[in-house]
C-alpha cells in the first residue's frame, strides 16, 4: 500500500476545469497541487472539452479524466439523473478513493458525483464558490437541487463569511458543519514590477468580464466622470463581454480614446504584465463571494478601488482596499480617496504582507483539517439516510426519497453484473524527489 | 483567518445582517374586495360582447340595432373622456375625428373579405378556436391599466398585454365571419374592435376621475350582464355568477390568509441593484 498512514484519496468533481480559465478551475487545481505536495492522492474528474477527452496527466501526477460527456449549457453536462453512476463508480473503485469533493453549486456533473458517491457509501465535501439570489425562478430551483445535494453531505465549505451565511440560508444547513476557508493567491506568479511606476500618469487597471454582473454599466458612468476630474489619470479595461459595445461608445462620445485602453480577453498568464503597468486597480462588481483578482491585484501591489459587496470586505486589510457603494459618485468619491493616498504606498510592502496572508499551502492545510474531520463522521446506512431527504418539503421531501432508492437499487444491479473485484485496481507509480544538484 | 477559531466557528454576529419581509405590504381586505372589482367589471365587459355575438348569430338583434350601438358607444366614450381627461383642444378632436373615418372607411371596405375568411372551415372548429381565444384574452389581460397608452399612464405596454388584445380581435374576427350580410360583418367588427381596444382606456379613465363612479358603473355592468345571459342561458348565468363570487370574494380572502407564509430574505449577499436607468 503506497499511500501513507493518515493521507487520503481525493476525487474533486466539477464541470469547470483545465483547459477553462476561472476562479473555480484555478482553485480546484492550486488545490490538488498543494494537496499532493503534502502527500495526499488527487484524482479530478470533469467533462469533455473539444477534443480533449479520456485521462490526461497534469503537473505532480495530477490524474484528469475528462469523461466523454458533452457539455450542453454554459459548460454544464446534460443532468441525467443515473446515467453517470456507472463510470463514477468505475474511477472510485479503481482509484480507492476515500472521499469525494464537488466544486461549485451551478455544476450538474457535482451534484450527481455527490449524490452517487453518498449511495455507495464514501464521505462527500462540498464547496460553494458564489452568492445566490432567492427570488427569482432560477434561484428557486438551484435552491431546491442545492437542499437535496447537501441534505447528506458530510461536511461543506465555503470561501468567505457571507457565503456561509448565504450557503447555510439556501440549504438550510447546521452552520457548525460549514467551514470557511477563504481562496489564496500565488503569490510567485504574481510580484509587482522590481521599479516603481512613476505617478505621472496614473494609471488605473480594470480587469474583468465586461458583464452586467460584474458592473460594467458603473464603469460607463464612473469613467468619463474620474478622467474629467484629473487629467493625468489613464485608464487600462482588460478582458471582454457583451458589455464591451457600451465602454466603446462611451470612449467615442467623450473622446477618451488616448486615455482608455481597451486590451480585449487578456489571457491568464499576461495578466500580471498587464497589472504591473498600473497603480490602482478597479473592481466594479455587483455581486462577489470572494473576489480572487483583488488578490491578485494586491499582490502586484496595486491600491485597490472596490464595491463593497457581497464577501469583498473580507479579503483585504483596510489599508490595501477602499471601498464604495455600487453608486457611480460614491465611487468617483473613492478613487479620488486613491489616488490621494496613492504616494504613500509601497508595492514590495503589499506584495510581502500578502505572501504572509495568504497561501495555497494554508488552504491545504486547513482542507486537511476538514476532511480529516469528516472520515471521523460515522458511516450511515440508507434508513438511516432518508429521514434527512425528509426535510427538504412536504412534496420534495419524498421524491427525493425515491430518487436515492432508486439510485441505490441501480448500484445494487451494477454490483451484481460488474462486482467490485472485477474492477481493476489502479497501481500506484511512486514519484521520485527529484535530486537539486 | 483569526488564530485561535476553528474554521466552523459560529459566533452571535452570525445572520446579523438579514432582512426579512422588507418589501412586503401588509394588505386590508376590504381594499383588495374594492381592487377586485375592476376584475369583475371587464369580465362582465367581455360577457357582453359575447352576448351580443351570440343573439347576432342567432338573428335577434338587427343591423340597424348594431350600427346604432356603435354610434351610441363611439359618442359616450367620447363623452366620458372629454368629461375625465380634460383634453378639449378642437384641433386634437378633429385629429381623432379624421383618423376614425379613415378606420372606419377601411373596415367597410375589407368586411367583403372578412364575410368570406373562414367559409371552409366548419362552425365547430370555429367556435372552439373563438372560446379558446377568449380564455386566453381574458388571463393574459393587463388588468391594471390600459394597453392604449392612456394620457397619463405610466408604463409601456408589455409582452402579454400585446397577446391578449390581439387574441380578442383575432376571435372578433372569426366570429365575423360567420355572420350572413356584409353589413352585420362590418358592423360587428366594428363594435368588438371599440370595445376591445377602447374599454380598458375608458374604465381606467373613468377610475381615476372617481372611485365611486366606478364602482356604481361596475356594479351596474354586473346587474346588466347577469340579467342579460339569465335570458339566455341558465347553465351560463350560474357560472358567471359563481365567476364573479370567487373573484370577488374568495381570492381576496385566500390571498390574504396565504400571505402570513412569505419569506423575503435580504441581506449582503444580494446582488446590488444600480440606482440609474441603463440607456443604450
């Protein structure tokens, strides 16, 4: 047996991962890099992309199966309730997976890893990436699939406090089984540039999906305003979206076009050149659980301007963030509020005191700590199970019931046609420390 | 992030923030009884129509009776927006005076085809297409306001309120079609049409001139209509009455007991709403 006394076997589970570029992929995969830095096993299981199908290899011997199951959705798999029991079960099995984590409440392809994993027994963790509405028809029904997913998940995380209290609202959760453990940043990627920038001009930096959702409208208001008041401040917008025609028009009706760049999708490993050309760093959100690229801003150093929503006053330190109203003056109020404190800021400071902060290896530590929390929970039987299904609503409640008597029946039937012992076992390659000379 | 907590530490500032049942209005009976017998005025408004159809399909009523109803209904709705709006420039009422002649004229003109629309259809399909019409009229109907943009009203007109009214005309139409003279053609989509894009702007005029108007005219409405089909059908009169009974009386009680169980949830993680109006 190759894997040490008291190290696990992981399976993370998510629509989004690799070769797609987001906070979610970027977080399933720093994870499962520190993870087996401390000796844990990490396998990820996700859909196919394009061409890129089957079990591929990443960096560390991180295993990938990129399941032949298209996505039809917004990168989302088709939801067939059963049909992806039975290669789920074959990686568990072959694998020896001892405990199953689902990323992200909007992935179809976690709900249902989750939900077989529970009927064949293993120790489920769930964590919740974003912030969820409660009134529209949308949210409802995420809502209700949410309650089912984590009316027997073992234990839950969450990135920031509000999304606690957001996750534990929707899913009527005992708050004592969510664990809030925030995202980190990697800080060797992210350094500020080794010469400061001189103040003449300044220059802010906006990052983001030009989409309703991210504020891109407080943009158009906030700008022309901000380049009005100060005539030595520039503006760089990176990234693209639906909402890139309105900033356009905006440039043309108010002649901006030499002091707002439009870079178009920046890609990720670019985008540290583009935040080390600038001072401030702007995030205009509406909605936020935890927002990674303020991180990523303070890492290089930047002074960051934000809304205050959601979980963004959680993430940095007062003297590293200001933060306004999603109100355009309130905004132009707290950039002018920058730019004053702007000279008093040193880059090597911030970017020092966020490698202190945070990290990707305390991350991992303290997902260790959760899942060692959870193989300690005592194994359950399927009476034992349902009553939990129960709660969920007077209709909801029994047909869910149903729903996980049927799938254990299904994996009954799949035993006896495929036992167990017939799968074969994955063999362990050991990796050799490589010797630095 | 505090040394010392475990990570699932739950401590009293836990759901400090949240706001429940911010926005929601506490309701009075007798004001929602009062807000639904607008309700019941256009349903009897349309039980009418229906009425003069069927007594037009069954020969009762004349062509002259018809073209005297639409004179009498063109003037009284003339009368009661002079008395209500208070737009008495000549020149505008000469502009509607032209652009109504011109309607008119041109219904006169296209009746010989409507007389023939619907020839080789049979009378059965016709008649269930001409129900189904109605019904969906009558729930996709804005009932607040006026799908003509009233002088003064407030919001454009949406999605369903655009279905709705062309669902009535599409079911004046097919009942005009099975009608013997050209003449009853003319004049029955004449009448159906004033009534349907007409009444609502009327009665919301007339509503917002005075309460109690409104309710002595619905009132009224309602005792003409259920004499009118007590003449024609039984069976009918008992469902319109039981209809306006549940309107009336039944939703505003239901609503109201079903209020106690909502649950509004606001809080910090709320998507933020912007205070200014996205212009394109």
């Amino acid at each position: 047996m190759d894997i040490k006394e008291g190290k696990h076997s992981i399976l993370m589970v998510s629509d989004f991962f690799y070769p797609n570029f987001g906070g979610v992929e970027n977080h399933i995969y720093l994870l499962s890099q520190c993870l087996l830095k401390l000796g844990h096993k990490v396998v990820v299981m996700t859909h196919a992309y394009a061409n890129r199908s089957g079990v591929r290899y990443m960096t560390n011997g991180l295993k990938v199966y990129y399941v032949p199951w298209k996505p039809f959705l917004m990168q989302n798999t088709l939801p067939t309730f059963y049909g992806t029991l039975p290669i789920i079960r074959t990686i568990l099995i072959r694998e020896k997976i001892s405990l199953v984590h689902g990323h992200q409440a909007f992935s179809t392809l976690c709900h249902e890893a989750l939900m077989h994993a529970r009927t064949m027994g293993y120790k489920v963790i769930f964590t919740d990436h974003s912030l969820y509405g409660f009134s529209d028809i949308g949210s409802i029904h995420m809502n209700k699939v949410l309650q089912f997913t984590l009316a027997d998940v073992t234990q839950a995380i969450c990135v920031s406090h509000t999304s606690k209290e957001n996750t534990v609202l929707r899913s009527g959760l005992p708050p004592e089984k969510v664990f809030v453990i925030p995202n980190a940043v990697d800080t060797t990627m992210f350094k500020p540039a080794p010469e400061r920038l001189s103040m003449d001009p300044i220059v802010i930096v906006v990052i983001s999906r030009l989409v309703y959702r991210k504020g891109a409208d407080l943009l158009v208001e906030v700008i022309p305003e901000v380049c009005h008041l100060y005539p030595n401040v520039r503006f760089i917008i990176g990234g693209d979206g639906p909402k890139r025609v309105r900033l356009e028009e905006m440039r043309e009706k108010h002649s901006l076009q030499d002091r707002v760049d439009m870079l178009g999708a920046v890609p990720h490993a670019k985008v540290r050149s583009v935040l080390n050309s600038g001072h401030i760093f702007l995030n205009s959100s509406l909605t936020e659980a935890f927002c990674i690229a303020i991180l990523e801003a303070a890492s290089c150093g930047l002074l960051t301007v934000s809304t205050r929503v959601g979980g963004v006053p959680e993430v940095l330190p007062d003297d590293m963030i200001v933060l306004a109203k999603p109100d355009p003056s309130d905004m132009v109020h707290a950039i002018k509020k920058a730019i004053r404190i702007l000279p008093h800021i040193d880059p090597q400071e911030m970017h020092r005191r966020m490698k202190e902060m945070y990290s990707w290896h305390d991350v991992a530590k303290r997902t260790e700590i959760v899942y060692d929390r959870a193989l300690r929970c005592s194994n359950q039987t399927l009476l034992e199970r349902l009553p939990r299904y129960l709660t969920c609503g007077a209709w909801a409640g029994k047909l869910f019931c149903l729903v996980m008597i049927i799938d254990f029946i299904l994996w009954r039937l799949l035993q006896l046609w495929q036992p167990d012992s017939e799968v074969e076992p994955v063999p362990d390659f050991k990796r050799t420390e490589l010797k630095r000379g | 992030m505090q040394p010392g907590f475990d990570d699932n530490h739950t401590d009293d500032t836990f759901l400090q923030e949240m706001v429940m049942n911010a926005n929601v209005v506490k309701r009075d009976m007798l004001k929602v009884m009062l807000d639904s017998v607008s309700i019941s005025q256009y349903l009897c408004i349309v039980a009418l129509v229906v009425l003069v159809w069927a007594h037009t399909l069954n020969s009762t009523i004349t062509e002259n009776f018809l073209i005297i109803l639409d004179i009498t209904l063109v003037g009284s709705g003339f009368f009661i927006l002079l008395l209500t709006a208070k737009m008495l420039s000549f020149k505008l009422l000469l502009n509607y005076a032209i652009k109504i002649s011109f309607f008119t004229t041109g219904l006169y003109v296209l009746s010989p085809i409507y007389h023939t629309l619907t020839r080789s259809i049979s009378s059965d399909s016709i008649w269930a297409l001409t129900t189904s019409l109605v019904i969906l009229h009558l729930f996709l109907h804005n009932y607040s306001g006026s799908t003509i943009k009233a002088p003064g009203a407030l919001e454009n007109p949406n999605l369903t309120s655009n279905i709705s009214l062309n669902a009535s005309i599409v079911a004046s139409l097919l009942i005009a079609s099975r009608l013997p003279s050209r003449l009853l053609v003319f004049a029955i989509i004449l009448f159906s049409l004033q009534v349907f894009l007409f009444a609502p702007l009327i009665t919301y005029c007339l509503k917002k001139y005075s309460f109690r108007l409104h309710l002595l005219f619905s009132f009224v409405l309602m005792a003409l209509t259920l004499t009118c089909v007590y003449r024609l059908h039984k069976l009918l009169f008992v469902v319109l009455l039981g209809l306006l009974v549940f309107v009336n009386l039944v939703c505003p009680y239901w609503l109201i007991r079903i209020q106690e169980y909502k649950f509004e949830i606001n809080g910090p993680w709320d998507e933020a709403k912007l205070c200014f109006n996205i212009t394109d």
